[in-house]
C-alpha cells in the first residue's frame, strides 16, 4: 500500500463545535477530497473544494465545508487479466474518521420524512488553523432501506437517486447548518450546481421571516446577496437537468417557479440546477480565463467573471521541496505570494529535491507492480479522469514513432494512471487499449497504468515525475488542477493549450505547449495534428534538453516553481473569492 503520509494530520478528536459557529461562509460541494482516509470525491472537483477549505483554515476565514457521506465511496479500481476496469465498493468506516454529532434534521422527499445525521471533520492548514467540515448522511434506522441507500454513491444511481441526493446536500445542509447554531452566515457558495437546491430553502426561510407562505421578489433579492456560484463544466451536458414532473413529486416548488421566473430555471418541462444558481447568486464565475470565456456564450446572457483555480500548496508539494523552501524562502506556507523567490534557489538544490522525489515514486511504482522503472529516465505523467474529451491515448497515436524519440533521443518511461466513469464505456475501453499497448512500447519504452488513482497516489505522481502531460479537447478542460500540483514540485508541464495553462505556459520556460490555441483550431478534434507537434517537441526540444542539457532542464523546473507556483495557489484563489464574490 501506499508509504505513510508524514503530513497526516491527527485522527479526528470529539470535538465540540462550539468555538467555530462563527463561519461566515458555508461551502457547499457534492464532493470533497479532504483526506486520504475519506473516499468519498471522484476527482478535480473535490480535491478544489478540500483545497479551497484548507486555504480558508490556513488565513484564518471563517468558513464552513457541507457536503454528503457515501458509505460505499466513489469506487475502488481494480483491472481484471484483459485490462477492464472493475469497480468494488471501498471499504471504509465513517466512524474511525470522522465525528459523529448528535443533531438531526429532517427533509420531505417524495412525501416521506428523511432523517439526516451530520458527522464533522476539521480540515487543517499546515499550521493551527481549521475549518470544520459536515457530511450529510441518511444511513438511519429510522429511515427506509431506499433513503438510507441515498448515502451510499458518489454518481452512482439513476436520475430520481441523484435529485434526491442533492435535496440532502442543498436543503438539508441549509437545515443542519440552521440547528448546529451557525447564526452568522453570511455568503453561501455553491461549487458546481449539485448544492444550487439550496437557494430554495434560502428563498423559504426569507419568505417565512417575512411572515409569507411564498417568497417575493424581495426575498429573491435577499437570496441573490447571500449566494455565490462557481461553474466548473464547459458543455451543457454536464449541468444536472431534471424533468420537472420529477422534481414537483420529490420537493415542494415554491409557487414562482410556475410564475415569474417559469423560463429562468424551469423550462422545456425541466429544472436546470446550473440556472437555477445562476438566478439567484449575485457572483458567478468560472475556473480559467478561456473557461469564463467560453461559459460566456454558453450561457448568455449571464454575467460570468473569473477566478482561476489554485491549489493548496503545502498539501501537495513533496517533503524534499516543502525542506528546499523552508531553507530558502521562510513563511512561503502563509504567504503563497512569496514562492516567487524560488527562482533564486540553488539549481542543484533544486534538482537534488526532485530527485527524492523520483526515487520515491520509481521505488512505489516498481514494488507495486515490478514495472522496472528506471530512476534515471525521463518520466512522463499522465493522470486523470479517463473520458474522452481527456484524450488519454495522444502520446500513444503513433507507437512506432515514440519509440523511435526514446531510442535515438534518449529513453522514455510512461506512467499512467485514471479512473473511468463506471458509465462511461469509451473511457474504460481506452483504458484498456492504453493497457494493452503495454507490450508494443517495449523494449523502448516502459509503460505502466496504474490502479486506483486517489489523492496519496496523485502526491507521489505530480511529485515523481519529470514532465506532466495533459491533451485535453480544447475548449474542454475547463481547468486542470494537476499541472499546478506538478509545477509547484517543479515538475514542468507540457500540455495543449487549455484551462489554466493557457494562463499558466511560457513556452520552453514553465513548460511546453502542444498544439495551437482553440482559437486557431477548426472544428472538431485534431488528433493528428496535436500528436505530431507532441512528437515534434519532444524529440527537437525536451528530450535533448533534459540529456543534453541537465541544468537547462532543471532551470525550466525552477521556473514552473516560482512563475506557476507562486499564483496557480489556493490562497490567492481564496482571496479573489472574499474580494469577489464573499464580502464585495
Ligand atoms: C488533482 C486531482 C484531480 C484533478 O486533476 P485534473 O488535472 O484537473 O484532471 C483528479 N483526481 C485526483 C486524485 C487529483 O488529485
């Protein structure tokens, strides 16, 4: 299994909750990626949220995480003898990590009263700093085998599964934060739309205050001041639709939505979530430039601005770089700003921390899996969500030709690693062609997929290797966070021109760029063409500097630090969202 994590922090404590209701800010996320222990996030979207709650700890922010248990976790990854990927339930057990709290509230679904229980966990800085965190959980005696099941997958189920959840994490949230005695609530923030139910209970209670059975356009103006929505999905088939006939036999509607604002968020006969958060949040925003951009003419006319993702960087940067920049640049941990300075650290110090790095991953992966990975051979790092528009196989597209670069230009070893949607058939297939190309790579190139990519497999990674790829179909990726956990460990990325590293690429000094802008693309995917200027590139340019020109390579490596470093963080991210969107 995985070697322990020295940053760990310590098994939760019973702890009162008392001294932290004054969390001005709930965060409301369908899934957060808080800890290695705690499988219940499926990929980017979590591990932000957690990130974004660990910032919040380490400034100090009074902040509140609400999302939802799920007993049976994502799922646990394992490939049967053809490269399939086969999906078991995750053993784990809430009660050894989290705390459970006594208060329950309740929700109507579908007619039946549903009893919801919270447990707590606090997310720490790397300093003294928390934030507590509740997950919503359903699985009560008291409830029926349906509605406990309801806590059990993280996108799993059908569509009436789905909606039901999301009435848990929006109404019910808004309820345990209410009885838990968070009175001064301020800003609610809905990551991504699965949590955009809650401005209905918002909308109740402010009618309620007034002394009314339904909201009014005051009400709604009241809500609109108290929420905040970030959109993550650049496609409109990524944002939960449901039939509306569904959703009036799940919940109540208040009475507007067959009024004034009929068409807003109710229409063609569905509830759209996402325009449900957009009509009533007074800031919306996007996770890159080119993504705001782009969810722009998505949703026209919506005023969408921008606040480009970052990560927290003292959870992922490795041991071995958080020792390089305790020595050179004391406090980075709580000023993000000032990892700039790394571009005066010495070069071999540099090299020398990657190195650690290195050896740790190489050794993992060769135990793991006796791969036969070689330390002192360039290493690329491909790891994410397999699904199509990711387009894992690219560096794969011309096999003949990859073995010609590591032949004549010097070796190349492939680390791979990615869970596929369990619905989503064509990425599991390309997971297994991507598995099955294994043999046809040697003995030039040694590959290896690895299994059950989570957030302890993902530190090794953006730490280990020597280059960080990502080949997205423009304009698809709405963001990518991985570049940035590499770029921090000094690990230079070299990806299409996409998401933040549209933002975050200065060609050939934080990394390198494969193909040319969206922008300049024609319609549809150009694999062809992306895989030969992939190809290209590393064969003229990355290959022979990281051989031929050791330090030159590791100046791109220190450059990834403090250029891509010192912004692409969670704290800077955090600060836009107080200027921005909490307390503008
Ligand atoms: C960071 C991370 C992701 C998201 O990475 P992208 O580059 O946005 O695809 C997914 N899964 C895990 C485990 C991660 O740590």
């Amino acid at each position: 299994m995985m070697p322990p994590n020295p940053d760990k922090p310590p098994a939760p404590i019973a702890d009162p909750l008392r001294e932290k209701l004054s969390a001005k800010v709930a965060y409301f996320s369908m899934e957060m990626a808080v800890d290695e222990e705690i499988p219940t996030y499926s990929g980017g979207l979590g591990v932000l949220a957690a990130d974004t709650l660990r910032a919040a700890a380490g400034s100090l922010l009074p902040m509140v995480g609400v999302t939802l248990l799920y007993r049976r976790g994502y799922f646990f990854q394992r490939f049967d003898a053809q490269g399939w990927q086969r999906e078991e339930a995750v053993a784990w057990s809430p009660e050894n990590v989290l705390c459970e709290l006594s208060e329950r509230v309740s929700v109507v679904l579908e007619g039946r009263t549903v009893q919801v229980r919270a447990w707590l966990f606090w997310i720490r800085d790397a300093g003294e700093g928390r934030v507590p965190i509740l997950f919503l959980d359903t699985g009560l005696p008291e409830n029926s085998e349906w509605d406990r099941a309801l806590s059990e997958f993280l996108y799993g189920g059908d569509n009436r599964y789905r909606l039901c959840q999301e009435v848990i994490l929006g109404i019910g949230g808004v309820r345990m934060l209410r009885k838990l005695g968070f009175e001064r609530l301020e800003l609610f923030h809905m990551n991504e739309g699965h949590s955009s139910l809650l401005t209905l209970e918002l909308l109740e209670e402010e009618a309620k205050r007034a002394g009314r059975t339904e909201p009014t356009s005051e009400d709604i103006e009241a809500v609109r001041r108290m929420c905040a929505f970030t959109t993550h999905t650049p496609v409109s088939a990524g944002h939960d639709r449901f039939p509306l006939d569904m959703v009036k036999k799940v919940i109540r509607l208040p009475a507007i939505a067959d009024g004034a604002y009929k068409g807003r968020f109710c229409c063609d006969g569905e509830i759209n979530l996402t325009h449900l958060a957009f009509e009533f949040s007074h800031y919306i925003n996007g996770v890159a430039k080119r993504h705001s951009e782009v969810s722009r003419v998505l949703f026209y006319p919506a005023t969408i601005d921008s606040i480009t993702n970052g990560i927290h960087l003292p959870y992922w940067a490795s041991r071995p770089m958080q020792d390089l920049f305790d020595r050179h640049i004391p406090g980075w941990r709580a000023d993000a700003f000032s990892v700039r300075y790394a571009i005066a650290a010495p070069l071999e110090e540099v090299q020398q921390a990657h190195e650690q790095s290195k050896a740790q991953l190489i050794q993992y992966v060769n135990r793991e899996t006796n791969a036969g990975m070689n330390p002192d051979v360039l290493t690329i790092g491909f790891a994410r969500r397999a699904t199509a528009y990711k387009r894992p196989e690219l560096i794969l597209t011309d096999i003949e030709r990859l073995k010609r670069i590591s032949g004549v230009k010097g070796p190349l070893q492939l680390i791979f690693a990615g869970k596929a949607h369990p619905q989503d058939e064509e990425g599991k297939r390309a997971i297994q062609r991507i598995m099955q190309s294994r043999i046809r790579l040697l003995p030039e190139v040694r590959m290896i997929y690895l299994a059950e990519y989570d957030l302890a497999l993902a530190r090794l990674l953006v730490a280990g290797v020597d280059l960080w790829l990502n080949t997205p179909q423009p304009p698809l990726e709405a963001s990518g966070t991985s570049g940035m956990k590499a770029a921090i460990n000094g690990v230079p990325n070299f990806s299409v021109l996409d998401g933040w590293w549209i933002e975050g690429c200065i060609e050939g000094v934080t990394g390198w760029s494969i193909g040319p802008d969206h922008y300049q693309r024609k319609e549809g995917s150009d694999v062809q063409r992306d895989a030969r200027d992939l190809y290209d590139k590393l064969e003229d340019v990355i290959v022979p500097l990281f051989y031929g020109d050791s330090e030159g390579y590791t100046r791109v490596m220190r450059q990834a630090i403090a250029l891509n470093g010192s912004f692409f963080n969670a704290q800077r991210m955090l600060q836009q969202y107080v200027l921005k969107a909490y307390f503008a």
